[in-house]
C-alpha cells in the first residue's frame, strides 16, 4: 500500500496547507517566529508538528489551520512580532 502524506485530507484541508505553506516561503518569515505569533493567538500545536503542517506530513484541527493562516497574514502584513493586544502594543 502506498500511502501519501495527504490521505485522508478533505481538498480543502490539502488547498488550506498548501496556501499557508507558499505564503510562509514567500513571507520568509521563519518558523520560529511564526511559531510563537500563532502560540500567542490561540495555537495549541508545538513547534514540530507546525512545521509538519507546512511540509505536507500532518494536518492539524480545522480551527489550529485557521490560526496559522491569520498568524501568517498578520505576521506578513504589517511585520508584527507580537499579537495584536499584547503587552509590548499597550502604552498606557
């Protein structure tokens, strides 16, 4: 049996990877740092399997999959390094 890193994915699932893994080599923004943005917004994935997610090995929750999307549009968009809100944002 021949088993592909993609069995058992939905399309959506496949096309949703494949978006955030091209716009994460396109951003170059670096997997630590995507790493911890999408940590502080919610992600619940350690850095491994985050890495596995952008290189076709594991699928992640559907909800993980969208936190990495927004922490890539973000992190890539206006060069935060921090999640909007955090202590480093607040200046009172």
């Amino acid at each position: 049996m021949n088993a592909e890193p993609w069995d058992g994915w939905s399309i959506l699932e496949f096309d949703q990877r494949l978006q955030a893994a091209c716009r994460f080599q396109v951003e170059d923004i670096g997997l630590n740092r995507l790493w911890t943005y999408y940590f502080g917004i919610g992600g619940n994935a350690d850095e491994v399997a985050l890495e596995a997610y952008l290189h076709e090995l594991l699928t992640l929750a559907p909800g993980q999959m969208e936190l990495v999307d927004t922490a890539i549009r973000e992190l890539s968009s206006d060069d935060r390094t921090e999640p909007a809100g955090s202590s480093e944002e607040n200046t009172d």
